[in-house]
C-alpha cells in the first residue's frame, strides 16, 4: 500500500516514530510428547490406521521426530531401528518417505512412548525404564526388545501390567 507524502507536513513530523502498542504474545511450551502425540497419533490410533499409514509409509522426518522425542542417543536409534541417522536426515532432505516395514516401527514405537509417557510421566523417566531389567520381560532391559514388533507388543504388555499394579 502506498502512503501519501503531504508536503504542508513539516519533516519533523514525518521522521518522528510512531509509538505503538504491542500486545502480550502467547508463548507455548510443549512438554516431552505433545506435539508428535498429536502428529502421529490418528496414525496409530487403532491397527487399520497403522497398517495403512505403514503401507503408504510415513515422511523420514517422523523418524527424526521419534528420536528428538524419545531421548534415544544416535547409537540407541540406529540399533534399534536398523538404518543410520544420516540415511534418515538424507531421505528428509530428498523428502522421502519410509518403507513399510519402518514406518510401522516407528508407529509402534510413538503408540509405546505415548504409553510409557503416560504411566511414567515423562518421555525421560519412560527412557531410563527402558534401560531397567523389568521382572515381567524375564530381567531383560525392555529397550533390546524395542528391535522387533514382538518385542514392542511384549513392553506394550508390561506397561499395561504396571499401570494395573500388576509388578508380579
């Protein structure tokens, strides 16, 4: 939009700041989870949504998203995910999308975070159970499951036998 000069106003008035008001700006935080909960979730709501977002696979950004998420080192996610971070941060750049057999992991394992977070509080103190023998998994650290989907439905299971008070 084009402003008028009027040359009858003095200069000093056109080169004096205008005040103005500003108004108090609304800052969000997100706590661990939030906003990939509510990314992904509809996409592991129930097991039709996963499979079929699976198949179509998910934007290798969600990887990236799980790994900020979760508080998995760059070692831990390799491991339990079977590809380097680098490959993923390529696909991202070349705007990919994962194949099936990853994007349900990836699924699974937002859908098991979401889980933890929930009964443990936060995405770090769900991490650092991970990283603790659990009695029901045969004292076995619930993280070396997390590289298979049975292993995923077998925390999945314990999570559920914790937060009924079912430790035994």
């Amino acid at each position: 939009m084009a402003t008028k000069k009027h040359t009858d106003t003095p200069k000093a008035k056109l080169n004096k700041p205008k005040p103005y008001v500003t108004e108090p700006v609304e800052i969000f935080v997100f706590k661990d989870f939030e906003v990939p909960y509510n990314v992904y979730k509809p996409f592991y709501d129930n097991d039709i949504s996963l499979l079929a977002r699976s198949k179509k696979g998910l934007h290798a950004k969600a990887a990236l998203d799980f790994l900020s998420l979760s508080g998995f080192t760059q070692d831990e996610f390799q491991e339990t995910f079977k590809t380097t971070v680098k490959t993923i941060q390529n696909h991202v750049t070349r705007e990919l999308t994962l194949d099936a057999a990853l994007s349900e992991k990836l699924l699974k394992s937002f859908a098991l975070f979401d889980k933890g977070t929930e009964i443990f509080g936060s995405a770090r103190s769900f991490h650092q159970w991970l990283n603790t023998p659990a009695y029901g998994l045969g004292n076995q650290l619930p993280f070396e499951l997390m590289d298979t989907i049975t292993g995923i439905q077998l925390i999945e299971e314990e999570l559920i036998r914790i937060e009924f008070g079912d430790l035994a």
